[in-house]
C-alpha cells in the first residue's frame, strides 16, 4: 500500500510531528511506501517530493502589513497548498491519505483535491481544533467550552488566540468558513482520536461525525528502560508553556529534597528561568532542549516523569515514552491523561493546578523509592502491552481498508467504535 502521510510540521517539534513519524517508520517497516507532505522548513531532513510542500511561512516573524494579510488569507483557504498538492498528485497516487495537523500553514484547501483523485482520506485528531478556534479549549479564565454548538465568535469576543483580536477574528473566520459556508471537513472518511476522553469532548461540543479510537504508540524495542535511580530526581519533558501548568510545578517544588528538570522549549521558558532566579530555587534546572539518546538518557536517570497540565490533554507521548524508558508519572487528573495513569499501580494523580496535591505526590514519591521502581516496571509493561507498534499497526491498517470500502463517515447517529 502507498500511503501518503501530511503534517504542517515535518521535523521532530512536538507530538504531532513526532506520532506522524513513527507512524511512517512503522508502516515502513512492514512493507509500505510511504510519502511525506506539509510544509517547508529548514529543519525538515531531506524528503522526496519536497518541491512539492508548501513554502515556509512563520507566523511571528512576518515583516509589514502585506504579508500579514496574505497570511491571513492562506489560513482560510490556501490557494498555493491547493496547486502544491495537485503538483503531487501528478507524480504520484496514493491508497491513502493519512493526516495529522493541518490548520493554518496548510489550511483544508487541498482536500477537493484529494477527493477529486477518489482517494480514502483519514484524519488523526491530536487536539480540539475542529471544534474550538484556538484548538486548546481554554481561555483567559481556564477551561472553556463557549464555542460548543459552532458559536465560534466567542473566540473573538474573548481574544482567545493570544490576547489578540486580529488573530482571533482570523481564526473565528476560518471556523465558520471551513465548517458552516464550505464544509470541507465532510470530505474525510474517517476520524481517529488517541483517547477516549477527546472523543467524549468532541461529541459534546457538536461534532457529528464518528471518530474511532487508536490510542499512540511507542517503539518500544528502540527505547531501552532504566529503574534504578537516586530516588529524588523528577523530569518534564516537552514544550514550556503555560497550559502545561509547569507554573504550579515549580510552587509544589519549592522547598522540597528534591531535584527537577524541566526539559524543552517555548514561549514560556523566560518566564520559568526569571522565576526559579528570583524564587532561589536551586532544586530547579532547565536545561534546553533534548532529543534522540540525549533525552532518553535523562529520563531514564530520573525517579519519574511529570506532567502537572492545566488542558485537556489527549494523549500525551511524553507519559508513553517515559513508561516505556521504565518511569512512572505524576500528572495531573485532566483530559487524557487518567486513561494512561493508573494511581498506585503507574504513578500519581492529582487534581489539576492543585500545588498542595502536586506536593503530596512529589512527597511520597521521595518517602518511598521502591514504590516508584515498582510504578516504572509496572510502566514499562503496561506500555509493551497496550501501546506497542504491532498492535497499533493492526488497527490502523483496518482504519484505512475501512475507509477505502465506506467513503464518508456516518452522522453523530451512527456509534462509535467503542474501545478495546
């Protein structure tokens, strides 16, 4: 099977990019040719068809008014995107189209495209993009859930998109285009959700299509565990920004025997460094980013990882990776992430944005080391059985043959595949 695999990201930047390139390393592995699409980037690796991608456009880096307006337009319907992917389409036909991220840098824009070819097209929903704005469900006073039932101006109202009511008014505008005026979304024949949880958000915001569930996976063969540790270390791992409540980890923190590395980069990493300066909190070290053997490493020195986040989380692969590198978790009670974390027997759960509770975890992490040695091989093992490559594999590949024999999903009156 040729299966052409589309991200606007295509190098290792965070979750999505990096689920999009296991999928194709995997799908490779057993046998099938995979192409990659999305976007220019001087840190893509080298791909074939490349001159195909769109161009590199960076939001935060625009010069002058002009660009800014061109932006703005290719957000709602990208007309270069459009002609790229017919470009593509002339060299090469895919069985499948499997995509992750599309918004903004690429934009929908191809999809009639696609169609026009009659080729099966899948979508992995890694946030909540189809149904809020800003994609992230929150807002300036938390959680949010305003735009439920497609009453996407909420987004504009309250300045959702980074404080900003020019980028919000875009992204309000690009809601309403893409699902209310031209529907481009009921192009995909199917939808997958790596977790339970977003699938039962989806569902309550409005979204009516069937989304079936496909938890991610890790290589586990590529990621040897590690269990010993000096039983005081924690480790985050991923992008610095606020949703991710590293805030409220480092008051939880504070005063504590133990030691804390926070690991990445983001918007909010000036932030962090003026705070762990000004608090003293020499327990507290943020050293970059880590990728590949490097970050491994780290982890596996750790007495377990931690994800204190204030979103919904879907699925996180930080938590995957960690079990599978042999380290339980202290992660907050929110999204996703209970699906994963199994208190006593995987790690810790708190309530999120709670310090006292964060605290409390860290503090019986520290008491007892060999309970946490043990979360990290009841970790690991949890990992090899349920998130392991075959398995996903499997499941994936019928995802797709589904698609290819049902064209477009069912309405919201048609069940969901239920997990199993």
């Amino acid at each position: 099977m040729r299966i052409l695999l589309i991200n606007k990201f295509l190098y290792g930047r965070g979750g999505a990019e990096h689920s999009t390139l296991t999928t194709g390393r995997l799908l490779e592995a057993r046998g099938h040719e995979v192409i990659y699409w999305g976007m220019a980037h001087p840190q893509n690796p080298s791909y074939p068809h490349e001159d195909c991608f769109t161009p590199h456009v960076d939001y935060d880096d625009l010069p002058g008014l002009r660009p800014k307006i061109r932006a703005a337009v290719d957000i709602l319907w990208s007309r270069r995107a459009r002609r790229q992917m017919e470009r593509l389409m002339k060299r090469v036909r895919p069985d499948v189209v499997h995509m992750n991220n599309i918004a903004h840098q690429l934009s929908p824009s191809f999809l009639p495209v696609l169609k026009r070819y009659g080729i099966p097209l899948v979508m992995t929903l890694r946030d909540y993009k189809l149904v809020c704005p800003s994609y992230a469900m929150l807002s300036g006073d938390g959680l949010c859930d305003r735009c439920a039932g497609g009453r996407y101006y909420h987004c504009l109202l309250r300045r959702c998109t980074k404080g900003s009511y020019a980028k919000s008014l875009v992204n309000t505008l690009e809601m309403y285009f893409h699902h209310q005026w031209m529907g481009v979304y009921d192009l995909i024949d199917a939808f997958i959700s790596p977790s339970r949880f977003l699938i039962t958000r989806m569902k309550a915001m409005g979204f009516g299509r069937r989304i079936r569930w496909l938890s991610n996976f890790v290589e586990v063969e590529r990621l040897e565990p590690g269990y010993e540790s000096d039983g005081r270390t924690l480790v985050y791992f991923g992008r610095l920004s606020r949703e991710k409540g590293l805030l409220t980890l480092l008051d939880a923190v504070r005063g504590l025997d133990v030691r804390l590395r926070i690991v990445g980069d983001g918007p909010l990493r000036g932030e962090l460094e003026s705070r762990v300066r000004s608090g003293h909190l020499r327990n507290v070290c943020l050293p970059g980013h880590h990728s590949g053997p490097a970050l491994h490493e780290i982890i596996r020195s750790a007495t377990a990882v931690v994800l204190p986040s204030e979103w919904y989380e879907n699925n996180p692969r930080c938590l995957l990776e960690g079990f599978a590198l042999g380290k339980g978790a202290i992660a907050s009670r929110i999204g996703g992430i209970g699906e994963l974390v199994t208190p006593g027997h995987t790690g810790w759960l708190f309530d999120a944005g709670n310090v006292r509770a964060l605290r409390t975890a860290i503090q019986d992490m520290l008491a007892n080391p060999d309970k946490a040695a043990r979360m990290g091989r009841n970790a690991r093992a949890y990992v090899e059985r349920f998130h392991g490559p075959d398995r996903h594999y499997r499941r994936l590949l019928a995802i797709y043959r589904a698609a290819g024999r049902r064209g477009p999903s069912a309405t919201s009156q048609e069940p969901m595949i239920a997990p199993t």
